[in-house]
C-alpha cells in the first residue's frame, strides 16, 4: 500500500473521489517512518534504526560534542523539542542522568 497522502492524490486525480475512511481520516500512517512535522504530534518515543549507532550531542550539530552514543534499536525519550539546521532534523532526547541528555539527528538527508 502506498502511503495515505499518495493514495488520496491518486483516488481524487483518478476518480474525483476523497475517501474518509477511519485510515485515511487517521493522524498517524503506518506506513511514514516518522510523524509529519507540520500535522502531527512530536513522537515522545525514538527507537535508532541506523546502522551502526548514532550519537546523542550537547548541541545540534555533527560537530557538538558527544554526550552518549545509542545504539541500532535502543529506544529513548524526547522532550517534543525539534531543531532544523543545515545538516537536518534534530530531537532532544531525555536521559534519566542529564548528562547524557541532549539532541539526536532523526533525519541527516542533507549530509
């Protein structure tokens, strides 16, 4: 299956038909790997799905310094705040020692 936006697209360009059903009227899509910035709630929960870690900064930056590293399928919490920079999509990630806490890069597309 196609994700909701592209399927609604096609159904309205195809046959002038907006469907409502409880999946395309739904706020999350199974098939997006993360929420809509603009429609939908901040994920309070991540799970690290790059290969083969990814680091938790003080800054959002690549250059910021390292506070943990986290590993492919470590789950961890976010607070909802979001940065954008040049290199992505940043979420602060809580830790329960606070040294440790600080911003995850969720999306390096422009790396």
């Amino acid at each position: 299956l196609l994700p909701t936006l592209q399927r609604q697209w096609l159904l309205w360009r195809s046959k002038c038909f907006i469907c409502r059903c409880p999946r395309c009227e739904s706020p999350e899509d199974p098939l997006r790997d993360r929420a809509c910035n603009s429609c939908a709630p901040i994920p309070r929960r991540w799970q690290v799905v790059h290969q083969p870690a990814v680091w938790r900064r003080k800054e959002p930056a690549t250059k910021g310094r390292a506070v943990a590293l986290l590993k492919e399928g470590t789950e961890f919490d976010a607070t909802g705040e979001l940065r954008t920079t040049k290199e992505g999509l940043w979420v602060f990630g809580e830790d329960s020692d606070s040294k440790k806490s600080g911003w995850v890069l969720v999306d390096g597309s422009a790396l």
